[in-house]
C-alpha cells in the first residue's frame, strides 16, 4: 500500500535528507521524501499508523507528518539548524538579498540552499562561507563634522568645504577573506621557514648549529616558533575540526587538525617528558624525533590552499558579478520639467527618466520621446544593437547608444528583467545536479574509511616496519590523514554548475538549476512549436477576401470579436483593421474555443474565426471555391482564418508570420547534434507542410491542440526518448509541464522566467543550441572534476600509506601530501574555470 503524507518543518535539503532515512529506517517501510512540494511517498508492507512515523521523526528534529498539506499551528518553523533560510521566515527566498543585508552560502551546498544571515564557516563542511552577490547602491556620502549633509556620491560640504566621506564602508567579503587569509598565511611563513631550516639542518653530518648551542635548545627554539603557526595563523584549521567532531560531519578540517594535532601534541610531550617514550620511538641517535616542522609546514601549505581557493572563489562567480555591474547605481528622473539626478532605489513606475548617450538604462519601460540603437548583448548575447523607437520596451542592464531619449518606467527594483535574471543564476548556481548524489553519497563515509585506514597504517608499520618503526607508523598515519581530501570531490560538482550557469546567462540563456542543465545534455528529441518559436510571432494580416459582404464591414465584425482575445493572430486582425480606420461594435457571448478560434453575436449576426475544426463544430455551411482558394494561401505557408457569419463560411484572412532568420542554421545545427526536431503546430496540414519542408524537418504534426501536444511527449517518453519542449510558455503550458526540459520562449522584459527550467532571452532556437552545448561542456567538466577527486584519493592514500615503501623504498612525507591536498581542490576550481572560455 502507498500513502503521500505532508511534512512540515523542513527548510533545506539536509533537512530532506535526515526526514527519508529516519523513514527509511522503520521497518516495512519504503518512503521518497520531496522538498517542493514537501511530500512523502510512503510504501509500506503493512498500515503503520502515522503516530508511529511522527514518534520517530520527532526524535530527529522538529518535523511534523500529517495527512493535510496545511500546516500545524505550532511553531515548526523554529528549526533545529537554527539558521537563516526562506522556510524560516515563511517568506519565498529569493538569491538577491534586501538591500543593507549580506546572505551567505556555503559553496559546496552542503544544506541545498540554505543561507545565513552571518558570515563564517559551513557546519557540515567547515569551509568559508561565500557572500551573494548584490545589486549595487548608490553610496551616500557625508560630512565628518555636519552630518546632517547627505547626498550621493563624492564632493564638498557646502557649511565647512570639508571632502565628504562615505557614511559606510566598502563591503567587499570576498576581497576581505583573501586579505585576512594572506595576512595569515604571512605570519606562517614568517615562522615556519626558519623551524623547517633548523630542523633540515640537523640532518646534515657536522650540524653546523650544534656550534651554536645544543640540540635540545634548538628544539625549544622550534617550539617556540611554531606557537605563532599553530595558535594563531593555523588555528582557524582546529577550530573547524572541533566543531566538525562535536557536529558528527567529518570533513577535510577533521583530518587536517587530527593530523597537525596528533604530531604538534607528541612533539611537546616528546620534549618536555622524553623519558616516557619506549626505546621503539627512538632514532639511532637515541634521541626521540620531534615534529614541530611537519605541524608547521602542513599548516602553511594547508593555509596556502584556503588562500588559493579563496582567490579561485572569485573567479567562479565572475559571470554573476558582470552581471551586478550592469545595473547602474543612478539615474536622471524628470521633475516639473527639471532634471534631477536620484538613487535607482527612488524610482517609481511611472517616472520619466532620461537617457543619455552612453547611459546604462536603470530600469525596464518604454521611450516616450525620442529614438536610438540599443546594445542588448549582456541580455541577449547578440551583439548587433537593436534600434528602439518612441513605444518600444527597454531592457534595466542594456546601454544606450549616440542618441538621448526619455523613458517612462515600468517595473523597478526586483521586478526588472536583469534583476529577475540576477536572481536565477545566483538560484541555479547554487541548486545540486543529481550526478552530485553520487560524490555525496561517498563524502559520507570518506572521512570515517580514511581515519580507520590511518589507523591501520599506524599498526602494521608499528608491528612490520624497520626501526625506528613506531615513528614510522605515526609519520605514515599522519601523511594519511593530510593527504585525502574531500573537499575536492565535494567541490567538483558545484564549481562547474556555478560558472556554467553564469556563462549561460551572459549568452542569455538562464537556466532554472543544477537538475535542467544535466537533463538538457541528455536531450534526444525536441519538440518545437510554430508561431513565435520558429517563426517571429509578429504576424500580420496579408489580405482579407470575402464573398457577397462587404469587406470592411466582415473586418470590422472579427476586429470586435478579436478585441476580446489575447491570441498573437487577434492582434494582427486588430492592427489590420486600425489601419484601416475602421470603427466596430461590441460583442457578445464571445467564447474563445481552445485550438480553434473565437466566436460571438456582433451586430445581432454569430460570428465565427478560426481554422476548420470551428467551422466543423458550429456546422458551417462551406464554400467550395473558398476553400480551394484557401488551400492554395496554406500552400504557400500562409496561416489562413475561416470567417462565418450566420453557419455560412463567406471568406477567410490570411495572415503571414515570417520564419526566424536563424531558425533553419539551428535545426540544422540541432540535428547534427542528434536531436530528432518535431515541429508541432495548431496550423493546417498545408501551412504545416510547406513550414516542415523549407525547414528540412524529418517530421511534424499539424492541427495540434493542446492536449495533442502534451500526448505525443508522453508517447516519446515511453519510448524512452529524454524530451525538451519549446514554446510560448502560455498555451503550450501542459506539453512543457510534461517535457523533461521544458524551454521558454521570450523576447524583451515580457520574458517568462519562472515557466519553464530554461528561458532563452531573445527567444529564438539558436538559444537552444548554445543550451545544449553548454550543458554537455558543463557535465564533461563535472564528470572530470570526479574523475580528478576520485583518482587522487586512490593513488595518494595507498602511497601515502607507505604502499610503494616495500618495492621501491619510497615514503610520502606529510608535509608533500599537504601540498598534493591543497593543489587537489585548487585544480578542481581551475578546471571548473576553463567553462568561461565556451563560446
């Protein structure tokens, strides 16, 4: 038996995650446990009362189970994690954080998507948390002895003359991060190069510092040196060790600080107590070993790695930050006739703003007055500028080119086009593909297995190693502990998600998270609608012809029938019939019939308009000579409309919708790909046809509805086809519902973000093509990074175990396995960064 439950209390995929294996783990039960919407799908072998599923996740956490999907009026928003995150508040998340306010993430997504209000370490992983990316402010600016003087941007106090400073400081997290790493990493070397000298100079026969003063002073001058590195610049490394102990998520710090610590504590207690260590721990010079050198050096080179990934941090998201810079901080606003120039913050819809030659436009609206070219390629990823007139969109982000208008503003803020896309890839950037299940799955028990193996490397080298052979057992445990990284494997996914998505973005492709970018690469038939897919979508009455009526007065009666429809051909009779200058009446009892046409009573007479399924439903009386003539326009490509008035077909308009330039050039690109195309249309078999042929389309299906639509993907997707449907978004809802990838078409700020998981911008199929060459360049980068994680950790543990010792006499010191881990997660960054040079 299967029952769906509600669970109410989870906030993030951690969250998930904990509720499916507490389920799991009664007895007779088989649960998948959802997100969005949060589900569980219960099987079970027998009825398990719901009271006996609450009990157990009550013992994990503050979750609730429940049959109804509204939730319990106690407080279960208060989770266990204790942190910031969307389900918290009760408020949908959105990746752009308020103005004023920092959002931070942990980049390897350890918890999903959950942010914190705070900066500093993941609690699962220990690694730094990575501030959001913001839309920029205008900074304000004050005088340090009249602070009642405000304004935005540099200049004088106009009481004392004074230079005005900034009322707050620069935020910049990441540059921060880096300054305060590098600053470390100097104290570390500062300190750790002299105690590595020392002790590598003991090993030269005749130590010349033996001159000087006796061993055992030099090695108080070690530990002395060392207490810097370890209390001070390296600290931040036990620090995440021990919270990753008392948390139970071993991670990369858990073996960093158990490795440092164990060889940093035995050196103390070596020189403090040497007597206490058996006979086994002791070098032929009867000396006990001490390793203040190894601690150091394995602290610097781990600090060295934290620096470089810090720096490597920055560049991943390098694409989002382009982004940022396209908003403008302010902008001209048109008062009573007088300009003025005010924060983005303070425009309102409504406002008239003024452009000028080489503005950044601040916000999305139309030209009111005036004309020029516009530069859309950080939206659209076309570099030709488009020319705007006075009632054309204008897009926030886009540049204006050598001449000056005025716009009137229509959406502000977060409601901008660049905004919303700002807003998808930092969501996208940071979603989990399903491949990262893998490397996850793995994480789990990657730390526990290197710890045992250390372990074991301690005891068989005690027991079967040469003497000193104690000492050779702690060195090799050690050097296994540095030398396995996890951090690389949990990296590998989410770097090269993250820079692919923002890549997509400056092509003006946005894809909606992790999960469509690998479904995209797996794409093998894609379905493409006709009007405003393949073609414009800016069709255009070519003729009206009619018999024994009146021409303008049939016009004017589908005019008024049109007015009340929202359907791209409406508009096109409508802008016929203006032309014209013709008036028409009301109608009534209109009725839009879905994939077929309108009807109404204009004037007293039924009208009808619409392909022949209409005309077949109200039982016209047809007119052969009409029909033929219609045919030969469909025959032409043309889309043609069947005009009835009282049950009797007296004409038909014909209405052109030229084909996209690009259209044929991506098909065909698109099929050199493998993708089978299949066009389907609601458009006659005729127009369909002519369309197909021009194309060079292997199939196609005419006089679709929608339901026909949503049909023929279940029927591929039975045939075990991975399908991706493109379309407006609107009518053909239920088929890109159903599609594994659904895409949208959209042009200019009526862009439909949130209907599909990929949105192409300009809205035109060569979109696609760089859609699916983006994400199988992204998931051949992410199968590398795995590749590179999982093939370092084979072949490093083993040697670093003292493997290749027996055969070849080789040993891997600690302090060169600390320098293999932190390039390991270096490289993965690196390799992830080669995805900003697709084209």
């Amino acid at each position: 038996m299967t029952h769906t439950y509600y669970i109410h209390g989870m906030s993030c995929d951690g969250c998930r995650t904990k509720v499916e294996k507490t389920l799991n783990s009664i007895e007779g039960i088989h649960a998948e446990v959802s997100l969005e919407p949060p589900q569980a799908i219960v099987h079970m072998q027998k009825h398990i009362p719901l009271e006996q599923l609450q009990s157990a996740l009550s013992a994990v956490g503050k979750y609730t189970i429940s049959t109804d999907s509204k939730a319990p009026h106690t407080d279960t928003h208060q989770h266990s994690h204790g942190h910031h995150h969307a389900a918290h508040t009760g408020h949908k998340h959105t990746a752009t954080p308020q103005h004023g306010k920092g959002t931070y993430y942990c980049p390897m997504h350890c918890e999903g998507d959950k942010t914190y209000e705070k900066p500093g370490n993941c609690p699962v992983c220990g690694m730094n948390l990575e501030k959001m990316p913001e839309l920029p402010t205008s900074a304000k600016y004050t005088c340090p002895m009249h602070p009642e003087i405000v304004q935005n941007g540099p200049g004088s106090c106009p009481i004392c003359g004074m230079d005005l400073v900034p009322m707050q400081p620069s935020d910049n997290e990441e540059n921060r991060t880096y300054l305060d790493l590098r600053k470390k990493m100097i104290v570390a070397l500062i300190f750790t190069v002299p105690v590595f000298l020392i002790a590598m100079i003991e090993m030269i026969p005749n130590n010349p510092l033996l001159r000087i003063m006796d061993v055992q002073y030099w090695n108080w001058v070690q530990f002395g040196l060392s207490l810097p590195v370890v209390f001070y610049a390296g600290w931040l490394f036990f620090e995440r060790a021990w919270q990753s102990i008392i948390s139970r998520n071993l991670n990369m710090f858990t073996l960093i600080g158990l490795g440092t610590g164990v060889a940093f504590i035995f050196s103390i207690i070596a020189l403090l107590f040497p007597n206490v260590f058996p006979d086994e721990f002791r070098t032929h010079h009867g000396s006990v070993t001490l390793y203040f050198e190894a601690s150091t050096v394995i602290l610097t080179l781990a600090l060295l790695g934290q620096l470089m990934e810090a720096r490597a941090h920055t560049q991943t998201s390098s694409a989002i930050k382009e982004l940022l810079k396209l908003s403008p901080t302010e902008a001209i606003r048109i008062r009573n006739g007088a300009d003025e120039k005010v924060s983005i913050h303070d425009i309102a819809v409504g406002d008239l703003l003024r452009i000028k030659p080489g503005d950044r436009i601040p916000v999305d609206g139309r030209i009111s007055d005036g004309e020029s070219s516009i530069d859309e390629s950080m939206i659209t990823g076309e570099p030709i500028p488009v020319d705007k007139k006075s009632g054309d969109a204008v897009s926030s982000g886009t540049i204006n080119g050598n001449k000056s208008f005025v716009m009137r503003a229509e959406k502000v803020g977060s409601e901008t086009l660049l905004a919303q896309i700002i807003n998808m890839v930092n969501t996208a950037s940071r979603s989990k593909a399903p491949i990262q299940k893998l490397a996850d799955s793995i994480a789990g028990y990657f730390v526990p297995i290197v710890m045992i193996i250390a372990f074991v490397t301690f005891l068989i080298w005690a027991k079967w190693g040469p003497p000193p052979s104690l000492n050779y057992g702690l060195i090799n445990a050690i050097a296994v502990l540095i030398i396995a990284c996890p951090c690389a494997l949990g990296l590998a996914t989410p770097m090269s998600v993250m820079v692919g998505v923002g890549k997509g973005a400056q092509s003006g492709v946005l894809i909606k998270n992790a999960e469509a970018l690998e479904n995209m690469d797996k794409v093998n038939v894609l379905i493409v609608d006709k009007t405003g897919t393949i073609t414009e979508g800016k069709p255009s009455v070519e003729k009206i012809s009619v018999q024994q009526a009146d021409e303008n007065e049939v016009l004017a009666y589908i005019a008024s029938l049109n007015q009340n429809s929202e359907h791209p051909l409406a508009q096109a009779v409508l802008n016929f019939a203006q032309a014209r200058h013709l008036k028409w009446p009301q109608t009534k009892n209109f009725e839009a019939v879905m994939g077929k046409g309108v009807t109404g009573t204009v004037d007293g007479k039924q009208v009808a308009l619409g392909n022949k399924a209409l005309m077949e439903s109200i039982k016209a009386q047809m007119n052969p000579e009409i029909e033929q003539a219609i045919v030969a326009e469909q025959k032409q490509g043309k889309t043609v409309s069947y005009i009835a008035i009282d049950g009797k077909l007296i004409g038909f308009v014909s209405i052109t919708d030229a084909i996209k330039p690009d259209s044929k050039a991506a098909i065909n690109a698109l099929q050199a790909e493998g993708i089978e195309v299949i066009m389907l249309t609601g458009d006659n078999e005729n127009t369909a046809a002519t369309v197909a042929k021009e194309l060079g389309l292997s199939a196609y299906k005419a006089s679709c509805l929608p339901q026909d639509k949503l049909n023929e993907i279940k029927h591929l997707q039975a045939k075990g086809k991975i399908v991706a449907m493109a379309g407006d978004g609107i009518n053909d809802a239920p088929a890109l519902t159903q599609a594994n990838i659904g895409i949208a078409m959209g042009t200019g700020t009526d862009v439909a973000i949130e209907s599909a998981r990929i949105t192409l911008v300009k809205g035109d199929l060569q979109g696609i093509v760089r859609a699916k060459r983006l994400s199988h360049a992204v998931m051949k980068n992410i199968r590398q990074n795995l590749f590179f994680a999982f093939i370092y950790n084979i072949l490093g543990i083993p040697v670093a175990a003292g493997l290749l010792y027996p055969f070849f006499g080789i040993l891997l010191s600690p302090m060169i396995a600390a320098l293999a881990m932190s390039f390991s997660s270096v490289s993965v960054i690196g390799n992830a960064l080669r995805l900003r040079a697709i084209s």
